[in-house]
C-alpha cells in the first residue's frame, strides 16, 4: 500500500478519505432512502389528520379531559343497560357504541368530561327524563356540572343541526357543479369548538372593524346571484364598497386563500370557478343557522372562521362519514334545494365574459393569433 502512494503517511490519507467518502454516501443514501418512504407514505393520506383516524388536522388526548369515575361509571351503565335510554337523535346505537362516539366526538370536541353534560350516576337522567330518581354525584370528578341539563339540552340540539349540515348542506356540494367535488369531510362538534365549549366564533381580524359581521340579515335564498355583486354598479355607494370589501377580505383570512380561490380575477361576476357556488351553498348555510341556532350559539352569528380556521377543509372535521353514525352523516347523494345562482343566469353572465373578452381584442385591433393567444 504504501509503495503504491509512495509513503505510509500518503497511504493512510488515501485509506482515510475512502473510508469517509463511502460512509458518507452511505449516510446520505439511507437518509434518502428514508426521506423516500415518508414521503411515499404521505401520497397515500389525503388529509393531514394530525395522525388521528377521526378527525382532519386536530389531535387530542381525550383522557386528559375524562375524568377515572366517569369511565367507571360508563362501564357500569353499559353492563345494566346494553341499549341507551332517553336517546332521541343517536338511537340506532348500543349503549357501547354511543360511550364511543360521546368520548371521541362529544369530550374531544369540546374538550369537557362526561360530567358537562350527564349525572354520571345515570346517564340518562336530564331533559324528558321520566324514569327513577338517582342521587346525584359531588366528589370531584364526578359531580356534573351546575348546567349540566342545559349543556344536554343544547348539545340535542347541536346533534339536530350537525346532522342538518352535514345531509341537508354538505351532500348538496356535489350537484353544485361537475368540476369539483367535495371532500367528503364532514362536520363534528371539533369542527366548531375545536376542543373548547364555548368555541371563538369572531376572533379579531386586523383591517377589519371589530363589529364587523356577515350580512346574514340579508336574503341569500332563492336566485340571488347578484349578492354581495357591486361590480359596475354606480349606484352604490362608498360604504357598501368599503363593506363589499370587508366581506371578501374576511372570507379570505378565514380560509387563507386569495380572491382567485372564487373568482376570476379579470371579471369577479363570472362564477366559472368552481369554488364560488360552494361559497355561495356556505352563506345559505351560514344564514340558516342563524335563523335557526343563533339562541343555541350563545348569540353569537356563525361565520366562516367558526370551522375554516384558516384553512379550506375545516380543521376538527371528520374525516369521512365512516367515523360518524350514520344517522349524523351525509347520504351519498343529497336532496336539498338548490339555492344558487340560476343556470340560465349563469350563462348571461359567461356570455358577458366573453363579450368583454371580445370588446377588448377589438379595441387592440388584435386576433389571438396577433395576441399569442
């Protein structure tokens, strides 16, 4: 070796240096190998789920949150009773079924024990109870809450307009228009209190007045493709541009796109993009739980931000209709009334688009073949 580089001292730089070199490459082999795999496993998960099976990007530990008693208590009543009492909405599941899905979506998505709601001594006692008498626990841990049959009395009715949302509102997404398809997330209690019971629904937004709110006094229904559409208007004034942006811009920060996200930059009365008739089912929504809800919601108007969060898909969703019973999920195919924009609308206004495109290349004295185009 070392007459081969001429001295030792050459042949064991030699040594060294090929030594180096190769487990160097080494390394960065493996590291790409294992930098391939990951990402390979990524392509195969279409929601960023936080690594939960059941919701899209929220992760919580829900024992944080049950309380040693109220399992104790839970195991108990699912032994002497198989199948629930007093269920009105849930009622196509056993008792240990429903433990279930109360811990997973009902102390997850609020972030509570089971004593928010209950008198873990009988779960089934509360609002149109008729059954025995139990005592009522209070030890901590196990006494209820002082509310607690008003939290279950609002919670039914939460039940009613989740299951409202996601087969009434939610399934109509898909008849909308043929060049997108929905998600297929559906909405759980996470998707709105986000592990909090009483859910942040109008966080302050720089460059927006803090009392600003949706118009949801306004009519959305029926064929209203005009709404909250001021463009060539002359008639309006400088307050009804100055909210006209408010709107936009709030609609933007709540699910962090830009404004090309609905519309077509070039002409904002076109609705080609498909995003726009979603947008449009969303304020119908948004106005029906209003007039609906708003009671139940502490007052407090829905709004975009109360399930987008910055985000498109709605983080605290669930991630399909598999992790909800099937009585609170959306059908696979929705039959609500169609309140978007009428198609013949529609049409006038992509004939406006086009006859504006044209006006423009007359103007330039160009074809599209002058144009590049």
């Amino acid at each position: 070796m070392a007459n081969l580089f001429g001295n030792e001292r050459n042949a064991f730089i030699a040594v060294f240096l090929g030594i180096t070199g190769f487990l160097v490459l080494g390394a960065w082999s493996l590291l790409a190998w294992i930098a391939g795999v990951v990402i390979e496993g990524e392509q195969d998960i279409y929601y960023d789920t936080g690594q939960s099976p059941i919701y899209v990007d929220f992760q919580v530990d829900v024992d944080e949150y049950v309380s040693a008693q109220s399992y104790v208590a839970m195991a108990a009543y699912q032994q002497e009773h198989p199948m629930p009492r007093n269920v009105r909405i849930v009622t196509n599941y056993s008792t240990q079924e429903l433990n279930g899905y109360m811990r997973n979506h009902f102390s997850a998505g609020l972030g509570v024990n089971c004593t928010y709601c209950h008198n873990i001594n009988n779960f089934a006692a509360g609002p149109e109870w008729e059954g025995e008498d139990v005592p009522v626990p209070t030890e901590e841990g196990a006494a209820p809450h002082p509310d607690w049959e008003a939290h279950k009395a609002n919670a039914r009715l939460h039940l009613e307009m989740s299951q409202s949302l996601n087969q009434d509102w939610l399934a109509n997404l898909g008849s909308l228009t043929d060049e997108k398809q929905p998600s297929g997330a559906q909405i759980s209690c996470a998707t709105c209190h986000y592990a909090q019971p009483n859910p942040q629904v109008w966080p302050e937004i720089s460059s927006l007045p803090r009392d600003f709110r949706l118009p949801l006094d306004e009519s959305l229904y029926g064929n209203r493709d005009d709404y909250l559409n001021i463009t060539g208007d002359y008639s309006v004034g400088l307050d009804t541009v100055s909210n006209q942006q408010n709107i936009m811009y709030y609609m933007n920060s709540s699910m962090n796109v830009g404004c090309t996200h609905c519309h077509n930059s070039r002409y904002f009365v076109s609705r080609e993009v498909p995003a726009v008739h979603y947008a449009q089912n969303m304020l119908n929504m948004n106005q029906w739980m209003n007039e609906n809800y708003v009671d139940s919601m502490g007052g407090q108007m829905p709004s975009c931000w109360m399930c987008h969060q910055n985000a498109v898909i709605p983080p605290g969703s669930a991630v399909s209709t598999d992790v909800l019973p099937p009585v609170m999920a959306a059908p696979p195919s929705g039959t609500y009334p169609y309140f978007g924009p009428d198609p013949s609308a529609v049409d006038e206004m992509n004939e406006a688009v086009e006859a504006m495109n044209d006006a423009e290349t007359s103007d330039t004295g160009m074809d599209e073949t002058d144009s590049g185009g």
